[in-house]
C-alpha cells in the first residue's frame, strides 16, 4: 500500500513532466525520454559514474568533518557556560556568513584545490551540527552521569554507551539536515573551483544550454542520495532507536 | 565497635556540609556526622525525610567532594549503588546494562545473580519494557556483580508495593548474608532497616547527625513482632535520650 502510494506519485510526477515537455518544446524542458537517454549515454560512457563518485566522495568527507567537529564543539559549548559565552558570538556569525562568501574566501587564500573545497563545505555545515547538538548536550542526564561515575566507567564506554544514545535524536536531526545541505553545496564548490563532479558538469551544461544534461545529472544525483537514505540512514536509525517502545 | 581501623571497613567523619541558598545564604545539611561500617556488615542510615541523607551517600561515592570532612572507603574503594531510581540506560539491554556496570564480572557469576533475582527471561528486554520493581532489581544485579567493596543502597524499595518490597528485600537479605558485602543502606523505614541491617545509625534532622548507632541482635534472622517491638523501644528511647 505504501510501496503503491509512493510509485503513483512518482508516476504522476514523470507524467505531469511529459505533458509539460510537450508544450513546452524540447530546448526549454526536455521530456523524460530524452533526459532517459542522455543518463544512459552518460552512463555508458563511463563519465556519469566518475563524477557521481567524485562529488559522493565530497559530500561524504565534508559531512564527516562538519558532524565530527560540529558534535564536539557543540557537546563543550552545551556543557560549559564560560566556552558558550565565548564561542556564541563566533558561532551566531558562521551561521550567517553566506555559503557562497565562504566558497570563495577559501578559493582565495588556499587556491583551488581540493582541500579548500571540503573545508568550504564543512564550514557551511559546522554551525548547523553545533547549534543541534548544544541543545542535546544541555538535555543530558546528570542521574546517568553520576551512575557511570559511581561505577567508574571508562571515557570510551560513558562515550558509547551512555552519552552518544542521549543524543543520538539530535545527531539524527543534524545528519538529515546536514547531508541535503551539504549536497547542494558541494555542488557550488564545484561549479566554482574544480575540474570534475557533478556541480562541474552542471556548469558546462549551463554554458551549453543543455537542459537534458542538466536534468539527466540532477536526477541521477538525487537517486544517489535517496539511497543513501533508504539503504544507510534509515537502518542506522531504526537500529540506534529499538529500544524505544513501537508507537501503537 | 572495633576501634582500631580495619582495611574492610567505612569510615566517615564530615564536619560540615553546605549549600548555597539562592538568596545567597548558607543551609548546613550535615555537621560533625560520624560513624564506622566493620567489614561485612550492613548498617542502616535512618532519619526523618528531609535530613540529607541522600547528600550524605552523594559525598559517601565521590559524587559530591564539596565538604569538609573525610570518607575512608573499605579496601579498594569498588563501589556497588542502587539509586532511589533505578538508572539504567533505557538503550541497553538488561544484560548489557549489568555488564557496562561489572565489565570484570563472569558469565557463570552473571547467571547466577540473573537467577537469585528472578531476571532470567529479562536478559535481552529493554529497560523500558520492565516494571518498577523489575528495574529495581536489575539494578541489584548491577550493583552486586560488580562485587563491591561498598554496596550502597538508596531506598532501594521505595515506590514499590508491601508485597513486592517485602519480597525484594528477603532476596537482598539472602544476598547480602551469602556475599558478605560491607553494605550501607539508607531509609525511612525502620522495620525495613531493622530486617536488613547489623546496625541501625539514626540521624538527627537538619543539620544531620548521628544520635546513635544501635546494634541488631540476630541480624536478618526474621525478627518476631515482639523482637522487633523490642528494637523499636530502644531506638525510641536513643532518641529520647538526646531529645530529638
């Protein structure tokens, strides 16, 4: 039933776009056929694999840094008040610094190169992850804390066990906002400042006019990222929540 | 009492204890509260509600190190608690909560505990799929599996029915004889405590203190009701003594 809903929406959606394509003309919207078409092509030559890889590689390392540094800037500035007080005003400015300002400023002072274009990105990220977990760590259990105390458990184990599943709904939240941000942004990293990926075939089929190539690029790179959804994050989820009782 | 300190035994000497009001005063919740523990024994802390008794174990675990005084836990200082609630963690499992708590503990040792505490077909349910005293007694399994040099006990039955509390507490007295745990229990419920304890320390309202250490003839013997009368009257009359 569920299975059946979500295929008629799609279906409506191609049907919606063919209808659409054939008033609109080939060169303005192209229909699904053709878009069909120039994805396998693409496919086929070799090329649409190599840059979906090289941009999922991007997202993938940007997102780890942005989660991984976000997490640990959040949990000290939600659990000391003299680091929120002093990190806050830093934290309010990054979150309101445009992407594109920091895409740029990094191509600037470190070149064009692939270790600004990550940073680019994780930076954009970084403030999301912190705000998000900050609010999680200040939510924290003392009664837990004070147990893992009094039975001197060790910093590993109080790390796994007893701090990451208190804040594991925030890291959630933080990992489906941050995964569709971090996406859109790699891919203006990359029509900005490197010589591959999806962002930079966009931008030579924007220099072309080639909507179907533009199409063809988007819509392969959202099936990506709907599988990482359905294949890594929602297991990750469902694992890391069953031990809450079902909803009835 | 033995005079001379034993490796085995808990010592607690506190001068004072104080928390800072809001309005910026000082409240003292403990002052000049001493008493000794022998090694394998159970001693009962029993005050009014309210006395600071539950800061007292705070200080007692290292929880809270913001007092004047000195604690001298028995030999190495392993400490067992069980809570006023049961603390475990809702994402594990009971048999891994046990675990987390007593990594050294082996499997035989768990099995047996799992089995003295009627937990053995809970091993792999959450926390959240456990009743109250459920709870309470994988928190037991806890605190004992770690095979503690202290077990500290916080109103372990509190919020649980006669019934069930009564047979909790037969199962902590049966556990308690069997390991020889040095072992302080806090209430404010004296037959509970006289059912348990070697000896009784009662403690003053706040500021607490101890006003005197009764000795339990026959320990978790199953005292008769006239015995039990009996310890009554002397605890009445300790406190009477020191006009409390």
């Amino acid at each position: 039933m569920n299975l059946a809903a979500r295929l008629f929406s799609l279906g409506l959606m191609v049907a919606i776009w063919y209808v659409a394509a054939e008033f609109a003309g080939s060169r303005v919207l192209p229909g699904p056929q053709s878009v069909g078409l120039a994805l396998l092509a693409e496919a086929q030559s070799g090329a649409l694999a190599f840059n979906l890889g090289a941009t999922l590689v991007r997202v993938m390392v940007s997102f780890v840094i942005a989660m991984a540094l976000g997490t640990a800037l959040g949990l000290w500035m939600g659990r000391s008040t003299v680091v929120d007080r002093l990190a806050d005003p830093w934290l309010v400015a990054l979150l309101n610094l445009p992407a594109l300002v920091i895409i740029v400023l990094a191509y600037v002072w470190a070149g064009l190169t692939e270790t600004a274009a990550i940073a680019a990105v994780a930076l954009n990220k970084l403030p999301n992850a912190t705000v998000t977990v900050r609010e999680g760590a200040r939510a924290l259990d003392r009664q837990l804390d004070e147990m893992a105390q009094v039975y001197r458990m060790g910093s590993w184990t109080r790390l796994r066990h007893v701090l990451i599943p208190q804040l594991e709904p925030y890291l959630a939240a933080a990992t489906r906002s941050g995964l569709s941000l971090v996406w859109k942004i790699v891919l203006i990293v990359e029509l900005l400042g490197r010589p591959n990926g999806v962002g930079f075939e966009i931008g030579v089929a924007f220099q072309l006019f080639d909507v179907t190539r533009i199409l063809a690029y988007a819509i392969a790179f959202v099936l990506v990222m709907l599988a990482v959804e359905t294949f890594l994050v929602q297991p990750i989820e469902r694992h890391a929540s069953r031990w809450r009782p079902r909803a009835a | 009492m033995p005079l001379a300190g034993g490796p085995g035994q808990l010592d607690v000497s506190i001068q004072e204890k104080a928390y800072r009001t809001a309005s910026g005063g000082r409240h003292v919740v403990l002052r000049d509260l001493a008493f000794r523990l022998p090694a394998g024994s159970v001693g009962a802390l029993v005050g009014p509600s309210g006395c600071g008794k539950t800061t007292l174990l705070r200080i007692i675990t290292g929880i809270d190190a913001d007092y004047a005084g000195k604690v001298v836990l028995p030999d190495h200082g392993t400490l067992g608690m069980v809570f006023q609630e049961p603390r475990l963690l809702p994402w594990r499992t009971v048999e891994q909560n046990v675990r987390l708590g007593a990594p050294l503990a082996s499997d035989a040792e768990l099995d047996a505990l799992f089995m003295v505490l009627g937990l053995g077909n809970h091993r792999n349910h959450f926390p959240g799929e456990l009743s109250l005293g459920l709870a309470r007694r994988v928190a037991l399994a806890r605190a004992f599996a770690v095979k503690p040099d202290l077990l500290v006990l916080d109103e372990p039955f509190v919020s649980l029915d006669a019934a069930l509390a009564a047979s909790l507490q037969a199962e902590l007295a049966a556990l308690v004889s069997s390991r020889r745990a040095t072992t302080l229990l806090v209430t404010h419920n004296i037959d509970e405590a006289i059912g348990l304890a070697d000896r009784l320390f009662l403690l003053s309202a706040s500021p607490a203190h101890v006003v005197a250490d009764v000795p339990i003839a026959r320990p978790r013997g199953g005292h008769a009701p006239e015995e039990v009368a009996k310890i009554r009257g002397e605890i009445s009359r300790a406190l009477a003594t020191v006009g409390n």
